[in-house]
C-alpha cells in the first residue's frame, strides 16, 4: 500500500497593504481608524467574505453603474448629434448600429457590400451582439438594447481585467484598485469595444508572469486582433530578451502571437480581401483624428493661416517621432543600472504610441490604466493623470458638439480651450512617462521592488541576470557576451 504523505497548508503570500505603502493614501484613512497597522497580516489570515478580489469586483460593478449612470440621458432620450455631445453620453455603440448595417442582420467581413474600420475580432463582437437584441428596425427600443448589451459585456470584461490585473502580483493584489476605481474607465468604458482588448492582453500578461509564454502570445495576439495596441507588448519582451539572453522566452510569445493573430484574421482575408484591408487603407488615408497632437496643430494652423499638415506627412512624422521613442526606450532598458520590469517598459511603449498616434479618441485611456497599475501604482500621480483625463473628456465632447453643430462659439467650447485640455491630458501622460523611467534609472524609487522582490510580472525574465547591459559613460565597458566570456577566461587564465 503506497504511503500517502500529510497534506501541507500552503502559506499565503502576505500583502503590501496601499494605507502602508502609499503615503497620499495613508492620508485619507483617519475616518476608518488609520493606517493598517503594522502587526497585523493581511493575505496570512481568512478575510472571511470579503476578500481582496471580491472587494475589487464590487468597487467595478459600483464604478459600471456610474459610468452607466453617465449614460442616462441619451439611454432616456436617444443618441442624436449634438445632443450626446453636450450631454457627454457619447457611444459608438449605437452610431455603429445605426450606420454600419448591424441593425438590420449584417456581420462585419461576412457583408462583402459593408465595410468596418476596426479590426477583425472587434467587427465580430460588434455583428454577433447586434443579432442577439430581439425585434428588427432602428427604433430607440433596439438601440437601448444594443447598447445595454454591449455595456454588460463591457462590465464583464472590465472584471476580468482587475483579477487578472489583481493575480499577476500576488503581493500587491490592492494595486488593482486602480483599474476598478479609474475615473477615466468610468468617464469611457462604454464608448468602444476596447475594453475587450485591455482585458486579453492583462489575462496575457497575467500567463506571461506564470512563466507561460505560449498562453501569454496567444491573448497578445487575440488582443491585437481586436485592437493593434497589445503587440507593442512584445517590444517590451524584446528588450528584456536582449538584456537577459534568454531570447526563447521572446520567440515563444512573439510566435504563439502570430499564430494567433494569423487563426482569426486569414480566414476573414482569404473570403473578403476588401473587407479585411479596409481597417489597414482607413487607418492610413484618413486624417489628423480629434485630440491628437497632430489635429491640435492643424486646429492653430488654420486659425493662424499656417500651413496644415495631411495625412501623408502625418503618417511620416507620426511614425519616426514613435520609432525614435522606441529607440530612447531600448536604450534605457539595455543602459539601466538595473533591468527595467516588464511593466515598465510596456507602459513606456504604449505611451508612447498614444502620444504620436494621429489618433486619440477618449477611450484610448483604457490602455494605460492597468499597465500604469503594474508600472508605477502611486495614487497621487494616477489621480492626477485622471484628472487631466477627465478634464479633456468633458472638453473633447464640447468641441465636437459645437464642430457639430454650427453653433454661435460663445455659445460653446472655443478651440484655444479645447488644444489647451489636449496638451494638457499629453502632458500629463508625459509626466508619468517621466516618473517611470526615473524609476528605471534609479530603482530606489520603485514603489515595486524591494529587497527581495524584482519583477514579479516579467515571468522567465525575473530575477534574470544580465547578458548584455550598455555602459553609457564607458562605452569601451559595454562588451558584448562572447567578448566578456573571452575577457573573463584570459583573467582566468
């Protein structure tokens, strides 16, 4: 009879405890007594009901019903330009549902006679979800429907994004709090499908931190499949690839991404090659979009009869302005005194796009709030980046509901005031790209690592030594592996 052995409890990780770490935060918790203290041991004793994920799925479902509650009048009244503009109830749902055929049967790529400027898996979620709201027409009743669907699925996705956000460091589940409770999730959640995309590449990330590299490709590439931005994540893995030598952790994500990406879209590009270049030829041909660096000069341009850009020279410049961006973020990742997490470097790239991007639309947030989560989860700089967010939110929805409209502009928001609240909301990213990096560079201030932790979300690459790090102020100190591997063994020698 084979022996069993004795069953072993297995010890819970204790938690880094936001009243503890976060000294803003530690500010607003006299009215419950303040600041945990410092015997007690959250994560090493049963909370009982409410544990930290279920605390974090009740703080999303109360963020969804306000930002539902954001929603109340054109849910009441109807989506009609320009009253959802001024009533800052804006959603594509039911613009799409109305114009791109979906509410009368027809499926993004599967209609050769219809064309949808979003990628593949978005085009899907958007068609399947139109045949699930009953009746036919495009009456308001309909509308509502597609609308209140689309936004439940949202909510949905929304959770799985703060567990998995809440999983990928089991010390810090708390920091996921941020994205639960961002104001910028709440302002534009339900505009766009984007959520769907933020939500694959944090369960990605989440398989990524597990050492599962294959399962981490697999979502990057579905996520990318639904919007292109979470392929900037392998980037990201790149640079620590390089920096550690462990190169197959790279392939194996990068090639289970592709995979994946190739699984949903060449299918679609086989039956409907029309249908599946049009996101490629829409996103290229098309102007300067609302909010974005380039449409805010075009704005002053043509105020001052300067000479505006067209989407030709904006693609160029958009596209060397992020490669160089890229190029300083390899850099400071190879030449840090300590490799850079994962997150960090993730949140630096995606910024980045965001900031060059021709396009910004009010949704387009959503991206950074989980990455900023894992990157750098201080409340007083996240509150502050909101902030700015929400303030170019209200201005963005003004501006359009007097570009709209036609109306007298004392009557609405003027474009000085509007390029004001876009250049703010992209300085307010730029700072945390600045704090970020500072962290890189000097990683006492990382509010992650601390002596025994390193990067908990960078999976195979955690606790990695370096194979190839650059000595900026030496540059002769910079050798490459094989040439170290030589210098070490004549010393040996």
């Amino acid at each position: 009879m084979q022996e069993t052995k004795p069953h072993r409890k297995q010890k819970r990780a204790r938690f880094v405890i936001p009243s503890r770490s976060d000294s803003f935060l530690a500010k607003f918790t006299e009215v419950a007594g303040g600041p945990l203290g410092s015997h007690s041991a959250p994560g090493a004793v049963s909370p009982g009901f409410f544990t930290v994920e279920r605390v974090l799925v009740i703080f999303t479902v109360l963020a969804a019903l306000l930002g539902i509650l954001i929603k109340g009048y054109c849910r009441v009244n109807g989506w009609e330009t320009p009253t959802h503009f001024y009533a800052t109830c804006y959603s594509d749902f039911p613009e799409l549902f109305r114009s791109r055929g979906l509410g009368e049967g027809v499926i993004p790529f599967f209609d050769r006679e219809s064309l949808f400027e979003y990628p593949v898996i978005m085009g899907l979620i958007a068609g399947a979800t139109a045949l699930l709201v009953p009746g036919s027409g495009l009456d308001l009743e309909r509308i509502r429907g597609y609308f209140d669907l689309n936004a439940t699925l949202v909510v949905a996705v929304w959770i799985a994004t703060v567990l998995a956000t809440a999983r990928i460091n089991r010390r810090r589940p708390w920091d996921a709090a941020m994205v639960a409770l961002a104001p910028g999730i709440v302002l534009s959640g339900f505009i766009n499908w984007d959520m769907w995309a933020v939500a694959m590449l944090a369960v990605g990330m989440y398989f990524f931190a597990r050492k599962r590299p294959a399962l981490a490709g697999v979502f990057i590439g579905l996520g990318t499949a639904t919007k292109l931005y979470p392929v900037l994540i392998l980037g990201a893995v790149l640079v620590l690839a390089i920096r550690s030598g462990r190169f197959r952790t790279f392939f194996v994500t990068a090639g289970a991404a592709a995979a994946s990406w190739l699984v949903v879209n060449l299918p679609i590009a086989i039956m409907n090659p029309p249908g599946w270049r049009y996101f490629f030829e829409f996103t290229q041909d098309r102007p300067a979009g609302f909010s974005s660096l380039w449409f805010a000069y075009n704005l002053v341009a043509e105020r001052l009869h300067w000479m505006q850009m067209g989407a030709a020279t904006i693609n160029s410049l958009a596209l060397y302005l992020f490669v160089t961006a890229c190029a300083l973020i390899a850099l400071l990742g190879l030449a840090a005194p300590r490799r850079p997490r994962l997150a960090q470097l993730a949140f630096l790239i995606v910024a980045a796009f965001i900031l060059t991007n021709k396009v910004y639309s009010p949704q387009f947030v959503l991206w950074l709030v989980p990455l900023l989560a894992l990157a750098r989860p201080r409340w007083r700089d996240f509150l502050l980046w909101q902030a700015a967010e929400a303030l170019h939110w209200v201005a963005v929805w003004m501006f359009l509901g007097q570009y709209t409209s036609g109306g007298a502009p004392q009557h609405n928001l003027d474009m000085p005031y509007y390029v004001l609240a876009v250049l703010l909301h992209m300085a307010a990213t730029a700072y945390l790209m600045a704090r970020v990096a500072l962290d890189i560079w000097d990683p006492r201030q990382d509010p992650i690592r601390t002596k025994r932790i390193d990067d908990p979300h960078g999976g195979a690459f955690d606790r990695a030594r370096d194979w190839l790090r650059l000595d900026l102020a030496r540059p002769s100190a910079s050798l490459l592996p094989w040439q170290r591997t030589m210098t070490e063994s004549g010393r040996d020698g």
